[in-house]
C-alpha cells in the first residue's frame, strides 16, 4: 500500500515531506502500489515543482529510479510536459538524459530518429517552455540542429504547426541552422509555406540568413 512519503508527495505537503525525509529509517525510493517511486510520483502524476525540489535536496533519493513501465522522473516529466520540472531535473548532475530517445513517449508510437526537441517542437506553442527548458540546458546536451530519419530538424517540425513563441524561441537561437534542407529538398520556409503557417514564414523572413531560393 502507499506509505506516508507517498500522502506527502501527492497532497504537495512540502514541511511533512521535509519531515518525513528526515528520518534516515524511511525508505525514500519505496513505490506505491501502482508501481510510482516518489520523485517519478512528483514529477509524472502531479507535476510539483516544489516537491520534485525537496526531493532532489535528499542525497539518498534515486533520482534515475525507474516504475514498473521503465520510465523514470525526466522521462515522465518530459511527457507530460512539466517545463518546470524537467528544467530541475536537468539541471541536477546525476539525473541521466538521453538527448536522442525514442523511447521518451512510451505511450506513443515512437518516431525513430526523433530527439528530445523534435518531439517538443512537434507539439507547437503548447510546448514552448518545454522547448525553452531544452534549449537553456547548462551541459548543452541537445543538439539544435539534430535530423530525423527524414532529415528535418526541429525547426522543420516547428514550422509546420508552430505558433509564434515556439517559432521565436527556434528561429533566434543562435545556433539553429534556419536553411537545413531534408531529403525532400525542403527547409523550414517551404515547410511553413506548404503548412500555411504564416506565423511561422513571417518569423522566418525576420532571420537575416535566411535563404529564400533554397
């Protein structure tokens, strides 16, 4: 059954979870009955930012633990696009990341080739602060111009239902290559132009390396 930890975690009950994790007797990677350790609990089922901080404080916390599906608290955290969270997560140095995973949307049928970015900017606006989180990441483990296995970036993605915050955030980013081709002859600008997506060509217009004879 769940343990107090668990209570703690899921009500966000941050002085009782300080607590709790005091006592060096509390097994503090214990799973719930559905198969949820508490960091993957905090960062997955609840998105606590607060929580998912204190339990990152406690050294004896499992931060790569997996729960009974293999997913573990960035992976979760990732899929249900907890900006906040993943940016903790990436920034604590023993958290694992795969920048390139085709696994992180377990629930999904995987895109093979996709990296972490390709699968944010495929959700548009709606991951902006995610792909934010992704780009500011301290040990710079994600490659802005990563191809697919159709050759397209993320900006590619982007650029075919982006609105104009993801666009702004992949567009100005100044290691993002705007011109990238993929193996159908296309870059971002005719992706957006075949989407309609005027959002996205204004915004590309505005980059002054912008090939528009590509």
């Amino acid at each position: 059954g769940e343990q107090p930890i668990h209570w703690a975690v899921e009500q966000g009950r941050l002085e009782i979870l300080r607590v709790i994790l005091a006592d060096a007797e509390v097994d503090v990677n214990c799973m719930t009955s559905y198969g949820y350790p508490p960091l993957v609990l905090a960062s997955a089922k609840r998105g606590h930012s607060r929580v998912v901080k204190i339990l990152l404080e406690n050294g004896r916390v499992d931060v790569n633990q997996k729960d009974i599906w293999g997913s573990t608290a960035f992976g979760l955290a990732f899929f249900y696009r907890k900006a906040d969270v993943v940016t903790l997560l990436l920034n604590d140095p023993r958290v694992e990341v795969r920048a390139h995973d085709s696994d992180i949307d377990y629930r999904e049928s995987p895109n093979i080739g996709e990296s972490l970015l390709h699968h944010a900017a495929r959700d548009g606006d709606c991951a902006a602060k995610l792909t934010r989180a992704l780009l500011e990441d301290a040990k710079g483990r994600f490659n802005v111009n990563q191809l697919d296995n159709q050759g397209r970036t993320p900006l590619h993605l982007a650029s075919f239902n982006g609105g104009v915050n993801l666009m702004k955030l992949l567009v100005w980013e100044s290691r993002v290559d705007v011109n990238v081709v993929d193996i159908r002859g296309q870059t971002a600008l005719h992706v957006a132009c075949m989407a309609g997506n005027s959002y996205a060509v204004r915004i590309l217009l505005t980059h002054p390396d912008i090939d528009v004879n590509a």
